[in-house]
C-alpha cells in the first residue's frame, strides 16, 4: 500500500513543496526514512510511532518506507512528524486517501499523539493557499495559519481530533486570525530631559526610515532616546505585518498563532556573532537584521562589535536583504531595517572632558573610532552629538510635547512618503525616503537653486561620496516632508548637512 500528502521544506522564507510518501510492502519489520532526513526528521519514526500507539493503533509489522521527495533537497525539523502520521494512517486505511488530496500538512507529535506548534506555518499557509489548497497544522497555530487567508484550514489538537474531522464524527472549528495586544509602554519622549537637538534628530531619523548614530559620554541618554523610537513609528500597513510576520513565523518567535502590527525593535547584546546578528548556522536561519525587518536595530555600544560582524552589515544596509552562502544552503532574507546605533567617543567615554578623560586622550578616541569603517560611516544618514545632561536639566519639569505628539508629525511625512512613491517600484516597494535611490530623488525632489547651490558646495568642502550626497538630499526630503512643503528649501539642506560630519575622527581634533 503506498499514499502520500504534501508538507513543505523551507529555503529561506520560501517554501518548497514535498512529498510524503509512505509505503508499507511485505518483509522485514522496519521504519526507514529516506530523502536527505536530518536528526530531527530521522527522529519522527519514534514519536509517530509512539503517538499511534497512544490513540489505539500499532504499525503493522511489515517493512515501512518513507520517502520525502525530491530527494535531493535537505529536509528539517519536526514539522515531517504530522504528515507521516497522516500519510501511515492512509496507507492502514484508517482515513480514505481522497480526505488528504490537496491537503499541505505540517506538525509535530507529541507522545500522547497531541499535535504541537511549529515554525514556518504562516509562510507554508500562504504557499497551500497559492496552490489553491488546503492546510492541515496544530490548533496553536490556526490563528497564524488564518492570516494566509485561506478558508481551508484544518487545526486540531490532536490525532484523535483529526481523525474524527475527517470521519465527520466531529468538526474542527475554523481558526480566527488574531492580532496581538502591543503591551502598554511608560516609555515616553517627555521622560528626557534636556537633549532638544537629538529628540529633533530622532523624529527626522523616525519620519524617513533613516539610519542613525548618537556619540556621547556615558548616561547622556542615548539609548533611552533609542528605546523611546519605537513609540514614535507608525504602526506597520497590512503589507508589512504579513512580510515581519513571515521572518518571525520561520524564526519560531510567533506566540499563539498572533501576529503584531508594531514595529519590531531588537537591541542584541555586544558579544552577538556575525551568525546571530546577519544570519546563518547549521540551518542558515535568520539573523537579527531580518527579525528587524520594516522595524529598528538598535547597536548599544557601537565599536564593541566584532568587526567583521559590522563590516557584514554593510550589504543588508544597501540592499535591504540578507544573504547567507553555505556549501548545503544558499538562502536569502529580507532585512530592511532602520539601524540605530549609540556609541562613547572613546574607551573611556570622557574624551571631550579635559577632567574626567584619561591619559591616553585624545589618541584613545582615534583608536576606538577607528573600529568603525569608513563605509559603514558612510551608510549612516544621521551622525549626533548626545552632551552630558547637566544637573541643572534634570530639575526642569518634564517637557510639555510628548511620543503622541511627534508621532503624528512622522505618521503625517511617512504617509506622503508611501503616496509618493507608490508603484514606482515592482521588485522592492518604497516606502520611505530612506530607500530612494538618487535618480529618483532628484526626479520628485526638486531642489531650488539656493539649496542646490549649497549642497553643491558642502558636497565638494566635505568630500561628500556620491552615497553620502544622495544621503543627505534624502535627509533633507525628509526635512520637507515633515514641514508639508513640495520643494526642498536651503534651510532644509543647511539642517541635513548638520546632522553629516566629515567623519568620526573629527572628534578627536
């Protein structure tokens, strides 16, 4: 007897359809199965087994065979465990095989035959629902299959559940997609005393997806402003959510089958590896800067990264994707991110204060700055100062404009932004001023002659590169954009170049 089901592999977010087929033919007792299985998958002999057994049924003794086909395509983790099952259950004539057809199963058993969650089930529901088929998974993961928007789907708890639906002696009741509750932020703009230059900086940096970098000493505040970001962005269109959600899906960091529409904001820790910050491992799975996608990567203490793991930055930064090269895997994942990153202008963090810096200044300051490359510089829009707060600031009452307020500003330039360039671009959609390329800029960015003039001059006196220029017209579009006006002004401009110094070693003199 030979039945088969669909179930999927993933490359990247991509799924890729597989088929399961299960033979059970006369001959030795044995459980095989082949088609480049690794531990995980090799493993789902037993809690299959184990799982039948707990709902009643014993394999036969005759020699089984499973094959995931093609062949030729490595396959991972415990998803395999639920289409087996199914697969067996057909092949014993349990269920009739014409219950599975067009069916994409995916799942893992437990011992006492529960069907548990997964990862990948939203991109593996939207796969089924592009090949106008249905969707077998566990109840955990009904509401994120949902959002695949295919009316076809079956989650249930377990084996004996799936069992009855099929014979009709019961009916799973159709998942609801759900979207998380965002958790209640006291994380307010007003809580920051003093620092008016960078709060200012921080709402261009929200209103145009631009990559920004503040230098201070220690408890000037920087990564209270950074960790005040988020609740100035506005929240993700529909679009965004589902590509966010699908990175995450993979990623296994989707809770209860919801999905958010906030904006994601990682903050990994210093020590985090090139794998863990771009992406990779044995299973080539995503890294930070995709579990940022459509949101912010905050970098607490800049130089403190590996080199190499900021130096691998620098191509996720200019084309919006990861891509990771191994000899088994050649995978690539979105990762169009908003990289904030906070820094002390030396070893010591006091370089500027002839009182507190220590006896290496200023060459200390040259030595820590120079762990960040000229062309990772070079990718930041925004560069700011973060001064000392002094005393007297922190007695002044809190400030009157708060996040709602801001966030408003940015939701209204943001929203001009998505109008503007909405169907100029199929292959990767615009949906900020951060990811407009020069052409186009100059193109629905007029310049007047004053500003032109001026970015022309400060372009030469500070040896602009040609990414650093289109940097800072896009920096003061933004500018424009947060004031209403179709044009860009000098004023605009003159703003844009403050917020570019001629390089971080500038510092120092």
């Amino acid at each position: 007897m030979v039945a088969s089901i669909k179930t999927v592999a993933f490359q990247g977010i991509d799924p890729i359809t597989i088929e399961v087929q299960v033979q059970i033919a006369n001959g030795m007792p044995t459980f095989t199965i082949v088609g480049l299985p690794d531990k995980a998958v090799s493993e789902a002999k037993e809690r299959v087994r184990a799982a039948l057994t707990a709902i009643g049924l014993s394999l036969p003794p005759d020699r089984i065979t499973i094959n995931l086909s093609p062949a030729d395509i490595p396959k991972e983790g415990s998803h395999f465990d639920l289409p087996i099952a199914i697969g067996l259950l057909v092949a014993m004539e349990v269920i009739p095989s014409d219950a599975i057809e067009n069916k994409v199963a995916m799942g893992e058993l437990g011992l006492d035959g529960s069907i548990r969650a997964v990862a990948g089930a939203l991109p593996a529901a939207m796969h089924a629902n592009a090949q106008d088929m249905g969707f077998i998974c566990p109840e955990e993961s009904g509401s994120e299959a949902a959002w695949a928007g295919n009316e076809d789907v079956w989650a249930a708890k377990n084996l004996i559940g799936l069992i009855n639906h099929i014979k009709g002696t019961q009916v799973l009741s159709a998942p609801k997609p759900i979207v998380q509750t965002p958790p209640h932020s006291h994380l307010d703009l007003s809580d920051i005393k003093g620092q008016e230059t960078a709060k200012r900086a921080l709402e261009v940096a929200a209103a145009g997806g631009h990559n920004m970098l503040m230098v201070g000493p220690p408890g000037a505040g920087k990564s209270m402003l950074a960790s005040r970001l988020p609740g100035i962005l506005p929240p993700m269109t529909a679009e965004e959510a589902l590509e966010t959600s699908m990175i995450a899906s993979i990623a296994g960091t989707i809770k209860g089958g919801m999905i958010s529409n906030q904006r994601p904001f990682r903050n990994p820790h210093h020590n985090a590896s090139m794998p863990a910050l771009i992406g990779g491992g044995s299973r080539a799975k995503p890294g930070e800067v995709s579990l940022a996608h459509n949101g912010v990567l905050f970098l607490d203490e800049l130089p403190e990264f590996n080199k190499a793991s900021l130096e691998a930055l620098r191509q996720p930064i200019e084309s919006a994707r990861a891509v990771i090269a191994r000899a088994m895997a050649h995978v690539s994942y979105p990762a169009r991110f908003q990289l904030v990153a906070a820094m002390n202008p030396c070893q010591c963090g006091y370089l500027d204060d002839a009182g507190l810096a220590c006896s290496r200044a200023p060459r200390c300051g040259a030595t820590y700055q120079s762990k960040i490359s000229g062309p990772l510089y070079d990718r930041i829009d925004i560069h700011i100062d973060v001064p000392a707060v002094l005393a007297s600031d922190l007695s002044l009452p809190p400030a009157s404009e708060k996040s709602a307020d801001v966030a408003r500003r940015v939701l209204r330039a943001r929203t001009l932004q998505q109008n503007r360039y909405k169907g100029l671009s199929k292959d990767t959609p615009i949906r900020c001023n951060a990811y407009a390329d020069g052409k186009l800029l100059e193109e629905i960015a007029p310049l007047d002659t004053a500003g032109q003039n001026l970015l022309n001059t400060a372009a030469n006196a500070m040896r602009l590169s040609a990414r650093g220029y289109h940097r800072v017209l896009r920096v003061a579009r933004t500018l424009a954009d947060l004031e209403g006006s179709k044009n860009i002004s000098k004023d605009h401009v003159a703003e844009a170049l403050s917020y570019r110094r001629l390089g971080l070693k500038s510092l120092v003199a």
